[in-house]
C-alpha cells in the first residue's frame, strides 16, 4: 500500500519528524542538557593568565547580534591574531533571548581563542531570555578583578530595579583600590547627538533618574571608561575624566557611514597605575552589496542551525520537503474531478453486505435519527444483509435485541436523562466489532461514538460512510461554549473535518448536499432521502383512529398535527404564539397537537398556560413509533416550524398520511415541499406562516388538493426503495475501496 503512494507517503513521513523533532526541541528547552555558569569557567582562565603587576589588553564589542558573516568569519579572526588578553561583549552578543540564539553564540564564540564576558542586554532580555542569561552565564549585573583593574557590568533592560544596582555599584566602587575601573551597561548613559535610524532615539539609559545617578557616581569616583552598545554606532565623550564610549559595529546592521561601521574597540591596561588607559579603535573596512548581504543573511539562518544541533537543520529540510511535495502535487498531478464512471458495484449487490452502524442515540430514545436507522436496519436485513448497531445502553430497551451492541453510559444528559454519553474507551468493543468481520462501518454522528466508529474502520481497513442528519450549529444551547463561537466557526469544522475523513457521505437533500460543499467537504456526497414506511399508512385501521378520537374529545374541529423533540431548536414557542393569534382572527374551530418529548415541556406547557391556549394546543407527550400512523391521521394539515432539520421525515410521513404541510423554510424543507403542491414553506416570519396554515384551516377544496398531491408524492420515499438505494451507494464505496470482491478475485484467478 505504502509503494503504490510514495509521494503521500513521503510527505506523512516528513510530518512524522517534523512533530518528532518540534517535540525534541521542547524536550531541548525544558529537560535538555544546560551550559550553566559560563562566566565562572571565563573568569577563573581570565584570571589565571593575568597577574596585578603586568599590562594586558582586552578587546570590547557591541551588537553582535549572532552575526556569522561579519563577527564570527571577520572580527574572529582579527581578535585571534590581536593579541588581547580578553574579550567583552556591552551588550546585544545575540539577536533575541530564545534558546537557539544563545546556543547559536556559544558555537560563536566557542572560535574565539580568548576568555569572554557577556553584558546583560534588551537582546539578551527578550523571548524570556534573561533566565536563560542567568543559567548560561550568570548573575545580570556583576563585578570581576582582572589584573590591576575592576570590570563592573550593568543591567539597563529594567529586569534589575536601578536603585539596587546603584547601591550596589557604589559599595563596590567605595570599597576597590583598583588603579583602574571600567563600567560595561548596554543603554548608553549620553546622548551622542548623532543621527540615528529610525526608532532608535529611545536606545539610551532610562530612566533620567538612573542615568543621573550612574553620573553622579562617575563624577564621585574614578572610573577610566563606560562602555555601551545598543546603537550601532561609535561614539564618545568624556564627563568627569570619564570616557563613555558607545561601540556598536560588531555584526549588526549599520549604515556604513562616518558614525555607522563595523568596528571593535581595544583597551590596552599598562603595568603603570599611573600612567593612562589607551583605548583605540579599530574600524574594519567590510562592505557588501545589498544581494550579498541578504544572502548572507539567509545563509546565516541555515548555518546558525547547526550551532543549535543538526536536529533543527532537519527540521528546516523537512518543512521544505514538505512545502515541495505539496507544490509538485498540485502543479503536475493531474485530478480528475468527475466520478469515476468505470466503477462496478454489481459485485458487491450479489452477494450479502455486513455492515456496522454506530450512532450516539438509538431506540428506545425517540427521535429522526434513530429512526431512520431502524427503517435502514429492516429494509437491509429484508435484501439478505447483516446489521451491527453500536449504540448506548438504555434503562427501558428491549430485553433482547437482535445485533445490536449497547454501551454503557458514563453520564446521562438533559433533565430527562435523554442523551447518553456511551464509554468508547471500552476495550472490547473493538474486539466485539472486529468479530462481527463489517465490509462497512456506517457513522450517523460526526463525534463521541461516531468517532469510535471511524477509528474502527481505520483499524479493520474498511470504508467509513457517514450520514450527515442533522445541522450542528442549531445545537449551540447543548455545549459547554460560547453560542456564537459554535455555531459559526466550530460545528461547520466538526463537520468538515470528519466528513473529509470519512469515504463517502450520505445526505437526505440536494441543498444539504449544497452546504456541505460550502464548508469545503471534498468527499464523495451521495444524495439519498431517508425512507419512510409508506405502505404502513395506508393500512391503518380506521375504527383505531375513532377510537383515538374520542379519547382525545375531537369533535367536529380541524386538527392540526405536529411532531417534534420539545427542544429550543425545534421553534415550539414560534407556533404556540401563531396558534394564539389564529384562534382570534377565525371562526373554524380547531385543535393543534404537538406529539413529542423532551426537556423543555413543563416551561411549553407553562406558556400555554398563561395563554389559556390549553382548548386550541396539546402537548401529546411521546407516542411508541409503530402508533404514529394511527395519529397522523388525526389530521387534517400538518404543521413545523423547526429549522434544524437536514430532510424533515416527518414531514413525508404526513403526507404519506395524506396530510398537506406548512413549514419554515430550512435546508430539509426546501427539498421536500413544494408550493401549492403538496403545501407551503414560508420564511421565519410568524404572519406569513400563520396565513398559510389560517388557508389551510378554512379553504376545504384547497386542502384536500394538497393532500391528494401530498399522498402522491410521498409513495416515492418507500423504506424499500431506500434501503435498496443505500445499498448501491455501499457498493459502489466498496468497489471503490477493493474493487472487486476477494472471493470474486480468487474465482477468476
């Protein structure tokens, strides 16, 4: 299987190292291996190779900013060969704080052949950064005796509160008899008047009250030099027989101009206390076209990788790969996005079909869904075949079932405990559907136990068929999230991303076939209305129908029928307030009955209460399906106003009992009623709705028309025609999938 795709297999592949990798990365920050103290190690050979009677020199830098092409393959080298005792960094020796670059500058500096100290800067600060400074390196603001001298370093980002740093910086000055004391503080404390690049104004030592204070301990003690960085430029000044000093031109961007160049300042110490520092700058003629240094850049991305470890560079690759593989598809594999018109099903009509349904509700639990399961159930189970049905386990099902796998329930929802929510995680359901042996897994739920049927199909390597029944986002008030934020983003991305994960998918209407390829669903979508049992209507016994009658007290009124789940997204309240308006503006009299149960009752039945509508509407309550017939025919019209329907099948068994319909215009209606047909659809606007069902109630030859052409159109919709239907689309799935049946494939060879 995996041959006959490289190129999918390839690109899984790479996704499959890809998450390895972006996993070890995150292993590499949290639980790797850390370089910690650095600076110890630096300043112990720092001061192993100086001694308090001899001259040295050290060499000070500014924004290295993790350049390759300029710090480390030009300035390197020139420091190598320099001679310097040392090496100082005032600040910015990285790009950003994050765990790469820092590991990408020790491989850096790792070139030098020199000790090295780092100065706390706003680079080595961002991307949370300055715990990373503290467990690389050390403590943000610090003091080191090299020689005859004290180095003082800074913190100037504000991690440090100033105040303490002031303190602390005047103990140590106070207490040194050093001949010589340099400051290394990132934001230079002075202004160098110079013009600079846009948004850089804001680089120097805040705020004013640290930038006094620093200056009023200069002009207190004597300090030979401030070094800074930040800006990218060289700069000086002298306060106080100080000399502060702004060097930033050891690899970041300058402008190559009389202030902006690359650059390095050496700081020669002699053996003489008395005698005066020299401090020389030493400019380095780099120039590069803007070509060369884009693609310097580019290279120093990819190079700047292996100094973090070979892993990212194949991480970069893999991406790459990836992007590539997908590019090559979409450009020169061609698609052909018609059906593929030399597929055979008639293999797999001959012979039996073994198929598994897994659905979140089933009967005894009254509702469209499973209803519409059991119809399919029977009429396949009538052509020859085998049904496994997965549903949840029930206090009052029946006590033997023929293959039907109930699971238990972790919890029960709703305040009569309606919905169940099963325990997938169960391990024998797996095995108990494996031994079933299904050629198909048919899903009539996009999640919970509709999830547990596609990873069993995956699993047995069968085809899953979904059946997309009923509209998510009308089902906002269930879930545990903001309405608005799962009715218009999350139940359309339920639906799309199981059903594009699915092998073919079932819908009851052409327009809900229609709203499936406007979420991008790019499945193979078969359109088949679900049966009902259309013979059944016809043979109900009349006298059972009196009966019904004069149990309920009908007299001579009209009645119109209803059936609904009493829930909100059904528009109960939408018809009690019209069935209040209509029993004001007509004479006929008339009784509306709503059959159906469910968790909003007792709040319907107190509205109707306090509309003293109690002679017009009556809430029936639940009715055993196989009595449902005998009460459609209570009517004379049938009424709906939901609009979360995907076919509406009880609309179709009103008019198989030769009810006309008036309806709210949904995605299931429109499919199905047809205008001064079979009866009226109207927009969600109550005065247009109640005009049609006021026609309905008082125009006898226009209902009875309706209802002829109701009873007509309603004989196409037989369980049989839609269990045959199905069937074919199973087939044609499996043909898809196998091709020819195995035992067909063993009789021809």
């Amino acid at each position: 299987m995996i041959f006959r795709h490289p190129l999918k297999a390839l690109f899984y592949l790479n996704l499959l190292i890809i998450l390895l990798l972006i996993g070890y990365k995150v292993y590499l920050n949290l639980y790797g291996p850390r370089l910690e103290a650095i600076h110890t190690d630096q300043v112990a050979e720092l001061q192993a190779s100086l001694t308090a009677d001899q001259p040295f020199s050290f060499a000070v830098v500014g924004n290295i900013n993790n350049s390759v092409g300029i710090f480390e393959q030009r300035i390197v080298p020139e420091l190598n060969r320099s001679g310097v005792d040392f090496l100082v960094s005032a600040g910015n020796a990285v790009s950003s704080g994050g765990e790469d670059k820092y590991r990408a500058l020790q491989g850096t500096l790792g070139h030098l052949q020199m000790p090295y100290l780092l100065t706390f800067g706003e680079n080595e600060q961002e991307n949370f950064g300055s715990f990373r400074f503290y467990d690389h390196f050390g403590p943000h603001f610090y003091s080191v005796s090299a020689g005859n001298s004290r180095l003082l370093f800074l913190d100037s980002t504000g991690k440090t509160p100033w105040r303490w740093q002031i303190r602390w910086l005047d103990e140590q000055l106070a207490s040194d008899d050093s001949p010589h004391r340099f400051v290394f503080i990132n934001h230079p404390p002075f202004s160098s008047g110079k013009d600079l690049l846009f948004g850089m104004e804001d680089k120097h030592l805040q705020p004013v009250e640290f930038r006094q204070a620093l200056m009023s301990l200069l002009q207190q003690y004597r300090v030979d030099a401030v070094f800074s960085a930040s800006i990218p430029i060289f700069a000086e000044q002298k306060v106080h027989d100080t000399r502060l000093i702004t060097t930033g031109g050891a690899g970041g961007l300058v402008l190559n101009n009389e202030d902006s160049f690359y650059h390095y300042v050496r700081v020669t110490v002699p053996e003489n206390p008395d005698a005066d520092v020299a401090i020389e700058l030493n400019r380095l003629e780099i120039g590069q076209h803007p070509v060369m240094k884009q693609l310097e850049s580019f290279w120093f991305f990819i190079y700047s990788l292996f100094y973090v470890g070979y892993l990212n560079f194949l991480l970069v690759l893999a991406v790459f790969v990836v992007i590539a593989i997908r590019l090559y598809v979409t450009v020169y594999v061609g698609r052909d996005y018609y059906p593929d018109y030399d597929l055979d099903p008639t293999p797999w009509l001959k012979r039996p079909l073994k198929v598994a349904m897994f659905t979140n509700n089933y009967l005894p639990f009254i509702g469209g869904v499973p209803i519409s399961i059991e119809r399919l159930r029977r009429g396949l189970k009538a052509l020859g075949d085998s049904v496994l049905v997965v549903a949840p386990r029930y206090r009052d099902q029946p006590a033997e079932e023929e293959q039907v796998l109930r699971i238990p329930s972790l919890l029960a929802l709703g305040e009569k405990r309606e919905f169940r929510l099963a325990n997938i995680f169960l391990p024998r359901l797996r095995r108990q559907v494996a031994d079933f042996r299904p050629d198909l897994i048919h899903i009539h739920h996009p999640f919970w136990i509709g999830s547990l049927g596609l990873f069993i199909a995956r699993w047995l390597r069968v085809p899953a068929v979904y059946t997309y029944h009923t509209r998510l986002e009308h089902y906002a008030h269930f879930v545990p999230l903001p309405g608005r934020l799962f009715r218009n983003l999350i139940s359309h991305e339920i639906i799309k991303r199981f059903a594009n994960r699915c092998d073919a998918v079932i819908v009851p209407t052409y327009s809900t076939e229609e709203y499936l390829r406007m979420i991008d669903v790019k499945t193979p979508t078969y359109v088949q209305p679900t049966g009902i049992e259309y013979q059944r209507f016809q043979e109900v016994d009349h006298r059972e129908v009196d009966k019904l009658r004069q149990r309920l007290e009908l007299g001579d009124e009209r009645v119109f029928v209803s059936v609904s789940r009493l829930s909100n997204e059904k528009n109960i309240d939408f018809m009690i307030d019209a069935i209040d308006q209509l029993r004001r503006r007509t004479d006929v009299p008339f009784r509306f009955l709503m059959i159906g149960d469910g968790h909003q009752r007792q709040r319907l039945q107190k509205r109707i209460d306090e509309l003293d509508l109690g002679r017009h509407f009556t809430l029936v309550g639940a009715v055993p399906p196989d009595d449902m017939a005998t009460w459609y025919h209570l009517g004379d019209a049938f009424a709906f106003a939901s609009k979360s329907e995907t076919q509406g099948m009880v609309i179709l068994e009103a008019m198989a009992a030769g009810l006309p319909v008036v309806a709210v215009r949904s995605s299931g209606i429109d499919d199905v009623v047809r205008d001064d047909h079979n009866g009226y659809k109207t927009p969600e606007k109550q005065q247009l709705w109640l005009q049609r069902v006021q026609q309905l109630l008082e125009d006898d030859e226009l209902r009875q028309r309706l209802a002829d052409n109701a009873l007509s159109f309603a004989a196409d919709y037989s369980v049989e025609q839609f269990a045959d239907d199905v069937r074919t689309i199973y087939a044609t799935v499996l043909a898809s999938r196998f091709g020819e049946p195995e035992d067909d494939r063993s009789a021809e060879g």
